[in-house]
C-alpha cells in the first residue's frame, strides 16, 4: 500500500517500465525520473492535472 505523498513507488516487476516516463494507477498519473530494482522512483504524483491518491499493493501500474 502507498498513500498520496509517497516517491518512491514498488512494483512487482520493473521490467515493462521505461527509466523514466508517466504511469496510471487508478485515476492518478504519476511521473518518474528512474528505476532502482522494483521501484519507481523520483515519482511526482497527480501528473496531468490528477489528484494524487493512496493506492492499495496489487492495484496495476499502467506504463502511459
């Protein structure tokens, strides 16, 4: 689970993700600048004029 504010975002498997670029989870786009093993990191969250929000762990992590 991750709440609204966190930077670093973990993921099952980084392998579909770019190293750097723009996810969806839910409604939230969310930016990164790197992947470190399975995490995205340097997340800025409510990209694209969305809210950031808490997501719950097995949510999808769409690469955009």
């Amino acid at each position: 689970d991750i709440n609204d504010s966190v930077t670093t975002i973990p993921v099952k498997n980084s392998n579909p993700f770019t190293t750097s670029g723009t996810v969806q989870i839910g409604d939230e786009k969310i930016t990164y600048t790197g992947v470190d093993g399975t995490n995205l990191t340097g997340c800025t969250r409510g990209a694209a004029s969305t809210s950031a929000a808490s997501h719950t762990s097995g949510d999808t992590v769409q690469q955009i």
